[in-house]
C-alpha cells in the first residue's frame, strides 16, 4: 500500500505542476476558520489529502466524486486523473466514509463547509439555489465558505448509481 500511496502522491504533484500550482499548496489547508463540528468538503484532491490527514481529531474533511465535472473542459486539468485515483481508493476500501458521490452528500446534508478552489467547479456548478453560501475567509488561494440548506428547498437527488472509474 505504500507504494501506491506513494505513486498517488507523484501522480498528484506532476499533475498540479503542470496546472501551474505554486508549491505553497503542498501544505495543509488552514481550516481553522470552521468549526470542528462541520464537515469540510475539499474540492481539490491535492489538498484533500494533507488537509484529511493533518486536520484536528473528529474533523470530518470529504473529496467529492463528480465524474461529469472532471471532464468539464473548464475544470482544472488533473481533475479526471484526481478522480480516477480517489474512486479507486474508494473502491478498494480506503477512505470510504470521506470519499464520497458529491451528488449524494448534498442530498444528505443540511449544513457543511466547502475549500472552494478556482481551478475546480463543484461549488459553483452543484450548489445553487436552496443553498446559502457564507464566504469565512481565505486558504491560499481557496475561499472557504459556509454552506447550508435553506429551508425545505428541494434539493434534486440522483438514485443511486455506481461510481465511474
């Protein structure tokens, strides 16, 4: 497993190189600006993976699964790479709580945080009207926002459905 935890990690950096990434986003996002008892949606699996794993003890931080967004031509260029390699380690049983349909967590949830980055869509693209979005300030170049459900605004559901690899 460490080898492919290793490879993930090469795959990952090459591919934020050549979608022009400054190094200072190898290290953790700062989400102080949440509380811990909100659950984070981290649209960048680049930034998930320090962010999951150096996020204070009972933090729940989640990559969203959006196959139809990484293959948007406006989304950021690793985007398909990131999701074929964090489906497949959701596939083989790793990170299975954290990584998650994006269509399913907004029909299950009422109130979350979300690392919008400028170089991915999901915030902008899967949450918009029955959402309210409250902007609690800046990690790198990501805004980090308040997201919650207003009222008993129909939120559309897919069924369910496998996941693309």
């Amino acid at each position: 497993m460490q080898w492919l935890a290793l490879a993930v990690f090469v795959l990952l950096a090459a591919s934020a190189v050549l979608a022009g990434r400054s190094r200072e986003r190898f290290r953790a996002l700062d989400l102080s600006l949440v509380p811990a008892s909100i659950p984070v949606v981290v649209e960048s699996a680049l930034d998930f993976w320090p962010a999951h794993r150096y996020s204070s003890p009972g933090r729940r931080v989640v990559y969203p699964l959006d196959w139809d967004l990484a293959l948007d031509s406006a989304s950021a260029p690793s985007s398909v790479q990131e999701y074929k390699l964090m489906a497949l380690f959701a596939s083989e049983g790793y990170l299975t709580r954290d990584v998650v349909r994006g269509d399913q967590w907004l029909c299950s949830m009422t109130r979350f945080a979300v690392v919008d980055d400028p170089l991915y869509l999901w915030r902008e693209r899967r949450i918009g009207d029955g959402w309210s979005v409250r902007e609690l300030g800046k990690a790198g170049p990501a805004t980090v926002a308040l997201v919650e459900r207003l009222g008993t605004a129909p939120v559309r559901c897919a069924a369910d459905a496998a996941v693309t690899r």
